[in-house]
C-alpha cells in the first residue's frame, strides 16, 4: 500500500543532489556493472519508492511514475552509460551537471527574490548561476575522478574545463521555457557539449585559433555590416543581430568564406520568404511574430548546429563530415523556412504529419504540396550553392536534399505530437530539424563511400 507522506521540495532536491555522489563508483566498476546498478536503481524507484518515501514524490506523481523525475533521474544516468560505455568521465560529468548544478539551481532559486531571466520569469539569475557554479565545479571534479578509467586518458584541459563549458551550456537549456523534464534534458546537452569537444585536436585548436586571429578583424566588420543592415530593414531585433554576427564570425573563421556566404544565402531565403504572401498570412493570424523580424532564439535554432558543424570541422579531424554537417543544416532549416512560409501563403490543402488529417494552415507539422515543393527546391539550390563554394563535392548534394527532406520532416511530426502539449517550443523543433539533418548527411555520406 502507498503511503502519502507530506511533499518536500528541499527533501527531494537534497536526496537529488546527494545521489550524484554515486558517480564517484564509476572509477571502479566495468560498464556492464554500472548499467546493472542504473537499471536497478530504475526498477527501485519505479516500484519500491513510492511505497517508502511519499515525501520525494510531488502531489499525483505516484499514479504516473514513469513521467516523474524521481525515475527519469536514473533513466537518464542509465542511457549515459549506454551511450558512453567507454567514456566513464563523460558519463560522470554529465552525471554531475545534473545532480549538483539542477539540483543546487532549484534550492538557491527557490529561494531568491532577485532577477528573473527575461525569457522564463520562473528562473532566477541566481538560480542560473548556482547551477553554473556547483554543477560546472561537480563535473570537473568528477570527470577528473573518472580520468584513470579512460583509455588513453583525455587531455587534461578536457577534463578540467570542458565540464565547465557544459554546465554554461545545460543552464542556459534548462531556462528555456518548455515542459521537457530536466532529468533528461540537462544530461543530454551536458554529454552531447561533453562528446563534442572531446574529439578536439590540440593541433588543429591550435591552427585554428591562429588562423582565426588573422580573420577575426574582417570577419567582425562583415558580420557587423550585415547585422546592421538586417535590423535597419527590421528583418532583425537587435539580440537576432548580435547572435547571428557572433555565430557568422564563427563560421568565417571555422568554415571560411564560403560557409559565411551559404549561411548568408540561408538568411535570404528566410527573409525572403517570410515577406511572401505576408498580407494573407497576416489576415488569417499565421504570420511570424514580430512582424517576421528573427531574435536570438530563432538565430541559435536554425544555424547553430550549422556552427558546431563548422568548429567540429575545423577543430578534429572529421573535416569532410563537419562540413557535410554544415551544408545539410544550413539546407534544412532554409528549407523548412521556405516551406512553411510557401505553405502558409499558398498551401491549398495542409494535411497533419503523420496522420495527413486535414488542418488549418499554420497548424504545427502541417505539410502541403505547394510548401513540400518549395522546400525541396530550396534544399537543392543550398546544397548545390555549399558545392559550387567548396564546401563539399557536387556528388555530396543528392544526400544533402534527402537529409535535409528527412530532418524537415521529422519536425513535422515532433511538432503536431509534443509542441502542443508544450514539451517543446519552435525553436526547439528547428534546432532539432537542422541537428536531424546534419546526423543523417553523415550517415549517407559514410554508407556511400
């Protein structure tokens, strides 16, 4: 029989925190015995728990435990280990992001009177920071700790700093105002921000910061010109300007010039598009906020993967796959822009993906012909503009549209099932699009030669 106990916010997070603690075994035991341990854990919290300590549980938890923190806590730590069998100090650091840095940053912000953050006035400064500082500090610790077990062992730069670098990153996710459960998505950008620089050369780093250092002034003066330019012609806010001027200078430096003008080109077409048939958008409610001006939001979604590509391009030794990653998606969030704008303007018929009921235009993961087309089309034209500036071989652009064409999809359907319910937002829908995209032009290339 359940007994209900009376709920404790500060129980709960400190039982959170203090389970972190247990990271500190990964030194010692094999992947299998770390997954042995995690699935018990799962099945312990799952069926035991609620029978023990109904104070941890949140009022109506118990009756839908499978959706509570409480047992996607020790989900989340399961799939680290399976994912990153290998890379026990991955697994720890990502371990302690979670445990200290969201758990720290619910009891401190609790707490506080103080700032909100401007985009989730649920979210204080202080809750924010108190994640930067006790999770970035857990993590390195940890993934020192974790450090023996690797080999051969990380750099111990990686060890030391890049836990750090993941916690800025996870604190900045966990304030983006969506309803998908911080137990999966702190460990998720946490061990992806991990994996990612772990494959940094410090050669490559190194020729690249040089390199980079003899750019910088000319890549700042053109990102700067076109900044200005888009928010003068109210195509921008200011913070869409500043973000997309930062993430431009990144590309010129990683990917060169050429990358710089594919992303240029991405931007047009955006703009473009948006302005097409924006009366009638207007008229029936569906046109972008804002007046179709871009802020940082919609900047970091739809070409930050393209950025990551590039540094991942630059920094390792997969220069091909970077760059092939950088083209698919810079092509398939210009396309899916593209498509929804034509969609919305023009669509006859918009059908819901994945059942083709019909829907209202506008409605998230509505698809149409007419937009469908538009999109294909514009896919092609970027993956043949990323050949014809060098960024990858003509042969490469068939591969490029079907990644692109896969990843536009795949929004469609992850919208019309989890925006609604608002476990994601759109710009978490776009990110995931371009991020689907970049993953599948890899596969492809990699099956075909």
């Amino acid at each position: 029989m359940i007994r209900n106990g009376q709920f404790s916010e500060d129980s709960r997070q400190i039982v959170h925190v203090t389970m972190g603690s247990l990271a500190l075994l990964l030194r010692y035991l094999t992947s299998w015995q770390a997954m042995v341990l995690a699935g018990g854990a799962v099945a312990f919290n799952l069926y035991a728990l609620p029978r023990l300590g109904g104070r941890l549980y949140r009022p109506g938890e118990v009756r839908r435990r499978l959706r509570s923190g409480i047992v996607l806590y020790p989900i989340a730590v399961l799939l680290l280990i399976v994912l990153f069998p290998d890379r026990r100090d991955i697994v720890a650091a990502a371990w302690g992001v979670l445990a200290f840095g969201d758990g720290m940053a619910t009891l401190v912000g609790r707490r506080s009177s103080g700032a909100r953050i401007p985009w989730n006035r649920e979210k204080s400064i202080v809750g924010s920071a108190a994640f930067i500082a006790c999770g970035g500090a857990a993590a390195s610790f940890l993934c020192w700790w974790c450090r023996p077990a690797v080999i051969p062992p990380p750099y111990l730069w990686f060890t030391l700093w890049m836990p750090w670098v993941a916690a800025i990153i996870a604190a900045a996710v966990e304030t983006i105002p969506i309803n998908l459960d911080d137990n999966l998505s702190v460990p998720a950008v946490a061990s992806a921000t991990l994996w990612f620089t772990s494959l940094v050369s410090e050669d490559l780093a190194a020729a690249t910061i040089t390199h980079g250092l003899r750019v910088l002034p000319l890549a700042l003066l053109a990102n700067a010109a076109v900044a200005a330019l888009g928010y003068a012609g109210r195509t921008v806010t200011m913070p869409g300007a500043i973000c997309g001027a930062a993430i431009g200078t990144i590309i010129a430096i990683t990917a060169g010039w050429g990358g710089w003008a594919l992303l240029l080109a991405t931007f047009f077409l955006a703009v473009v598009s948006s302005r097409l048939g924006l009366r009638k958008k207007t008229l029936l409610g569906i046109a972008e906020a804002r007046g179709g001006r871009r802020g940082a939001g919609n900047a970091i979604a739809n070409t930050g993967v393209a950025a990551a590509a590039a540094i991942l391009g630059a920094l390792t030794y997969a220069h091909d796959a970077g760059r092939v990653a950088l083209v698919a998606a810079l092509a398939a969030g210009g396309s899916d822009t593209v498509a929804s704008e034509i969609g919305k303007a023009w669509g006859r018929r918009t059908m819901l993906v994945p059942t083709f009921a019909p829907v209202p235009p506008g409605t998230s993961g509505a698809v149409s012909a007419e937009g469908t087309a538009a999109g294909l089309i514009a896919a092609l034209a970027l993956a043949t503009l990323g050949s014809a500036f060098g960024l990858v071989p003509f042969t490469m652009a068939p591969a490029i549209v079907v990644a692109a064409t896969i990843g536009s999809f795949a929004e469609s359907v992850l919208g019309a099932t989890l925006e609604g319910p608002g476990i994601v937002n759109n710009d978490v829908l776009n990110f995931l699009n371009t991020a689907i995209a970049g993953g599948a032009a890899i596969a492809f290339v990699s099956a075909l030669q």
